[in-house]
C-alpha cells in the first residue's frame, strides 16, 4: 500500500466524518422542522452505510486493485459530498424565523394553570389575532421544589 492510496483512504473517510458531524451538529443546535430533520438523518444514515461499503470492499479487495478502487471512490465521495454541503448549507439559507424587539408585542390575556403556571398570550402590535404564546413559571412552583 502507497503513501498515495493512504492519504486517499484518510481523504474519503474525512469527507464522510464530516458530513455526519456536520449533520449532527445542526440537529441538535438548530430548530429544524420535522422534514428537514428526517433529510438530516437520511444524509447520515447514506454517509454511515457508504462508508461501511467503502470500508469492507476496501479491506476485502487484492492489493492490485486497491489503488484504482480508493482513487474512484474518492472521486464518487468528492461528488457526494459537495451535493451534501450544498443541502446542509441550504438549511441557513432558507431560516425565516427573524428575531423580534419585545417591545413590538403586546400583552393581551394572562392566567394561571392549576400547576400555578403563568400563560401570556400575546398579539403583535397592529395586528389583530394572536400570534405567540409565553409560559411563565410561577415563583411558588419553584420554592415548593426547592423546599422538598
């Protein structure tokens, strides 16, 4: 085995590592919805079952071969995985959630839950239907579980 077939084992398997990490890391930090969540998981079930393939018939195949079979793959993974950072990146693209100023809203009916939690109901100013809820803990809930 060359030097050359070496950094291209380490080169197919990086690009995989980091498209699963990749995928992951925006699963568990951004809001998703729940089909962009289950592309996510696609895309790391196809980098996990690729490169599982690309590993077996790696490990499986004569000496001969092994450089032209590590050179195509890393070709095919190139490929894949530029269409991979494309969708991931998509994902930033397409966010239309803004942030809005606290002031903008305004308070329209507030009660409390047997569970003596507070709920707000709120309604964007110049508009006239609701538009955002806020849950409020009441401070007794807190004392009773800090108390025992």
């Amino acid at each position: 085995m060359t030097a050359k077939t070496i950094y291209y084992l380490i080169t197919v398997l990086e690009l995989y590592i980091f498209s699963v990490g990749a995928c992951i890391y925006i699963m568990r930090y951004e809001t998703l919805s729940p089909k962009a969540a289950k592309l996510y998981k696609i895309i790391i079930s196809v980098d996990i079952i690729l490169s599982s393939l690309f590993l077996i018939k790696y490990f499986t195949m004569d000496n001969k071969n092994v450089h032209n079979y590590v050179s195509t793959s890393l070709d095919i993974t190139i490929v894949i995985w530029i269409l991979e950072v494309i969708i991931i990146a998509f994902k930033g693209i397409s966010n239309t959630t803004k942030p809005v100023q606290r002031e903008s809203f305004d308070l329209k009916e507030e009660f409390l839950t047997e569970e003596n939690v507070k709920i707000c109901y709120s309604q964007r100013k110049k508009e006239n239907n609701f538009k955002g809820t806020i849950v409020f803990m009441h401070p007794d809930y807190y004392k009773s579980d800090l108390n025992g």
